[in-house]
C-alpha cells in the first residue's frame, strides 16, 4: 500500500499499536517484568537540560513509521526519544504513532531490550528479504540514522552502545556500563536498586555530574523531604504521610 503525493496528514492516517497486525505475526509471548517496566524508568528519568519537558517525546511501544511509500511498514522500538517536537499531536492529543515524513526530527535515541523473537534482528544478525520491510538496523541506522542505538540484554545484565558515524553504526567501548549523549546531555548506564517494587539493574539516565536523574515518584519525596526540614527549622513538627517517611 503506498501513500498519497503529498502524504495525507497524521490525523488522518493516525493509529494505533493494534490498528494493524505486527511485522512477526509469530510473535505471541507476553512481555516480562523487564519489558514491561524497563521502558517506564527510561521515560520516567529522560530529562535531557537542553530542551524544555514540552519540547520531548518519549514514547514506547508506538509504532514508528519510517516510508511515505509504505505506510503499513513501521518499527515499534521498546523504547526511544525524539527531542525538538511536541510531544502530543496538535498539542492535545497523545501520539498513537509517529511518521517521520510528517514530523520535524527523527529520534534521537532508540533503545531495544532483548527478546530470544528479537535478539538476530536487534543485532543485525539477519537480512531484509525481498519485498519485505527493511530490518531495524536498517531502519534506524540507513532510514532514520538515529544518532545513538543501545541494546539492552535484561538476562545477562549487559548494555551496548551504538553511535552514528557518518552514515554507520560504530559499537562504542564501555569500559563500564554507562554512555554519554552529548546531543542531549544525558548519559545512559546500568543502575542496580528498586524501581516499582522490582530490585535489578535497570537502564537509567544520569546528568553531566554523574548522577542519576530522579524518577517522578523519587521528586516528590525529596520535595517533601525538603519541606520536612523547613517546617522542623521552624519548630513545627509535620505530619508524615509520604513513603518512607
């Protein structure tokens, strides 16, 4: 199915994860504790200080469509960010879909957590066939050419960072398992503590001073924290009703 010259607007061709069946129609697992979380903290610390919280898009599981002459091809990345854009469409609504002809920028940064369905293709283990969609590596180095591509290995706890290099992926060399985004002024590592109740070592973003980027819920209790002490400097002892406390 090809699209229309000039390519119809995101509104009327706006849809969802479920509008059209998956690229692996073999696919039937449901995803794990790590794949359905992972994807959260991500979005949850991505504050990049350069741009304003109006002016980034983190999205997951959405479908990512990289041809105005294949519209029914897409990707859905775990996880990925695009700053520059608005993050709701017409500034209303949330984004169902993302098509990279009808928008200013192209992500920034795609992230893929391993799946043994997944693992050949998130590691350009395989080719694109004949009349069939490009692979992810394609897309995302040759399409889109995302500036950076991680790939996380949930079971073995491992990262790999991929950097846009010209027009190629270069695997960065981590001596630990952290990378810096210079475009976005955020680094990505391996953190081990507990993010909704799960203890593991989960990706998370940090600031150019090495530490990690609060969570909302993490914000809330330092403010309130903070305002603890304040009332108890005035003599004033608070009633404690925030976690932790």
């Amino acid at each position: 199915m090809y699209s229309t010259n000039p390519p119809r607007s995101p509104k009327e061709v706006l849809s969802t994860i479920y509008d059209l069946p998956w690229e692996d129609s073999q696919r039937l697992e449901l995803p794990d504790e790590c794949h359905l979380l992972q994807p959260q903290l991500l979005g949850d610390t991505f504050r990049p200080p350069n741009y304003l919280l109006e002016q980034i898009l983190v999205a997951r599981d959405v479908k990512l469509y990289y041809d105005p002459q294949q519209i029914t091809w897409y990707k859905c990345p775990d996880w990925f960010a695009v700053v520059g854009v608005d993050p709701f469409y017409e500034q209303r609504d949330l984004r169902k879909s993302y098509r990279v002809w009808q928008e200013p920028v192209n992500p920034v940064v795609v992230v893929e957590i391993l799946s043994p369905e997944t693992e050949k293709e998130d590691l350009e283990q395989t080719l694109a066939q004949v009349n069939q969609p490009p692979t992810k590596w394609d897309v995302y180095e040759g399409i889109l050419n995302v500036p950076y591509y991680v790939v996380f290995d949930d079971k073995r706890n491992q990262m790999r960072a991929f950097h846009l290099v010209s027009t190629c992926y270069t695997e960065l060399e981590l001596l630990e398992p952290r990378v810096w985004m210079n475009d976005i002024q955020l680094g990505l590592g391996l953190w081990e503590g507990v993010y909704r109740g799960v203890k593991r070592p989960w990706l998370r973003w940090y600031d150019a001073t090495g530490k990690w980027i609060l969570t909302h819920e993490e914000r809330e209790k330092q403010q309130a924290q903070i305002l603890t002490e304040q009332l108890r400097a005035f003599g004033i002892e608070p009633i404690l009703d925030f976690p932790g406390a």
